[in-house]
C-alpha cells in the first residue's frame, strides 16, 4: 500500500541546526496526543496521529511545497506518514525518525 522505499531521511543533528535558522520548517509530530503530550515533542511541532494523517492534514498544512519533518517515537509511523504525505502531493518531506534519537530539547504540553 505504501512506497517507503522513496523516502528521504534527515539526521537529528542536521534537522536541530536547520530549525535554528529556518522558522519556516514543520516539524509534524505523528504519535498519539498522548504521547505527544505525555512523553515531550519538539518546540513548535504540529500534532496529527498518523491514523487521522491522511483526513486532517489537508486542513492543517496547506502548502504542499512546505518543508516538512516528520518524527514519530522510534521511526516507523514516521516512514508510514512521509509516504502518505508523499501519496498526497507533499513535495518536501524528510523521515526524522523517531523521538527516542532526539537528543535535544523537548517540551512538555
């Protein structure tokens, strides 16, 4: 059902160095709200469960030319959402992986 084979991955050190200088990423976050808020997320990260993905990401991230991070926690649903966004017509996705490779600041909502 999904290409995961065309998905184009992103290190945690560069994703932290490029958020610090482009305010314009998305960090899209696609654990469960409880994770998201029980377990921490990154600053300023957008929240949608990769089961919801495919019917609420449309109202939320309009520009399809965004440039998009994807995390989960260990990198599996992360794979799963960049091929939907892919499958959707998102054209600047990048697989981050998973929160337990996040060595930087998290936040707590």
């Amino acid at each position: 059902m999904f290409n995961f084979g065309s998905r184009q991955r992103i290190s945690a050190s560069q994703a932290y160095e490029n958020l610090k200088t482009n305010k314009d990423i998305i960090v899209l976050d696609v654990r469960t709200k409880q994770e998201f808020k029980g377990d921490g997320h990154i600053k300023n990260a957008i929240n949608i469960s990769v089961d919801l993905l495919q019917h609420n990401v449309l109202n939320t991230l309009k520009d399809k030319d965004a440039t998009i991070y994807v995390v989960c926690y260990s990198g599996s649903r992360s794979a799963m959402a960049v091929s939907i966004l892919k499958n959707l017509g998102y054209t600047n996705v990048y697989d981050l992986g998973g929160m337990a490779g996040w060595p930087y600041e998290v936040v707590y909502a």
